[in-house]
C-alpha cells in the first residue's frame, strides 16, 4: 500500500512539475510575442519627418542608381502633370552633371514643408579644356511638400 502511496506522490509531483513547465514555457511565448508585437508597432508609428526624409533618401538611391523611373514617382503630382516620364529620364540622362553621392546633413520641417540637406558627390566630363573629368561636392538644399497624405519632392524652377 505505501509502494502505491509513494508511486502516486511521485506522479503527482512529476505531474505538477510538468505543468509548471508549461506554464512558464507559455508565459515565456507570450513575453516574446508581445515583445515583438511592441517592436512592430513602434517600426510602424514614423513620424512625419522620418518619413520625408526616408523618401528624400529613397529619391537619391533611385537617381544614382539609375533607377529614373522610381526616382520620378517621388516628384511632386504638379511637376509630373507638366512634365513626362519619358522627358525627365532624357533631362536626367543628357545632362552635363552627373550625380555619383549623396550623403544626408540635416532637415527642418513645418506642418507641411521641409527642407532637407544632402552632400552630393558630382562629376563633369570634359568641363574645361584639357580636363577629362572634374569632379566635386555641394550641399543641395531640396523642398518636399505634404498637400495631402503623402511628400513629394518639388524641384526648383529650371
């Protein structure tokens, strides 16, 4: 009687011990989810100017890329209605200056407008006279707007 006593203790107690991992198994599982959930909930809640300047960026990939069609879709409705696809990529590819960088210096932003710094790196074939390539650096000053939901890019009047 006391071998069944005994046997049945141990397997309440393997029993409970068992549970107890669960417990703290699950716990555990709900920590992390909900760590990961607060994760994607602050990567999803930008600000508005971490947004234009995330889209600033995104314009000067596209351009030293190459990629003239992605970098013209961040340009403001009003400047793609006069302007077409096809007449910013000829713009872009006959131009004299050439962009080869870009590096991101600062911004200042209103409700909605924002001015945003970058050092662009540049090259110019055949400039002067016995000067095959010169190349330089300025800091370009660029305007984006917000009339709605969305920033756009506002070029400066050619």
């Amino acid at each position: 009687m006391m071998n069944e006593v005994e046997n049945h203790t141990q397997f309440a107690l393997q029993s409970a011990r068992f549970v107890g991992r669960l417990a703290s198994i699950a716990l555990i599982i709900m920590l992390l989810s909900a760590c990961a959930s607060n994760a994607v909930v602050s990567e999803q809640v930008k600000s508005d100017d971490d947004i234009v300047v995330e889209r600033a960026k995104a314009r000067w990939a596209a351009l030293l890329s190459k990629d003239l069609e992605r970098a013209y879709s961040y340009y403001s409705p009003g400047y793609r209605s006069t302007t077409s696809v096809v007449d910013f990529m000829f713009k872009q590819r006959t131009r004299r200056v050439k962009w080869e960088s870009s590096e991101y210096l600062d911004h200042s932003c209103s409700e909605r407008a924002c001015n945003i710094r970058f050092k662009t790196g540049f090259k110019i074939e055949k400039a002067v006279p016995g000067m095959n390539v010169y190349r330089g650096y300025d800091n370009i000053e660029e305007t984006w707007v917000k009339p709605d939901d969305e920033w756009w890019y506002v070029p400066p009047k050619s």
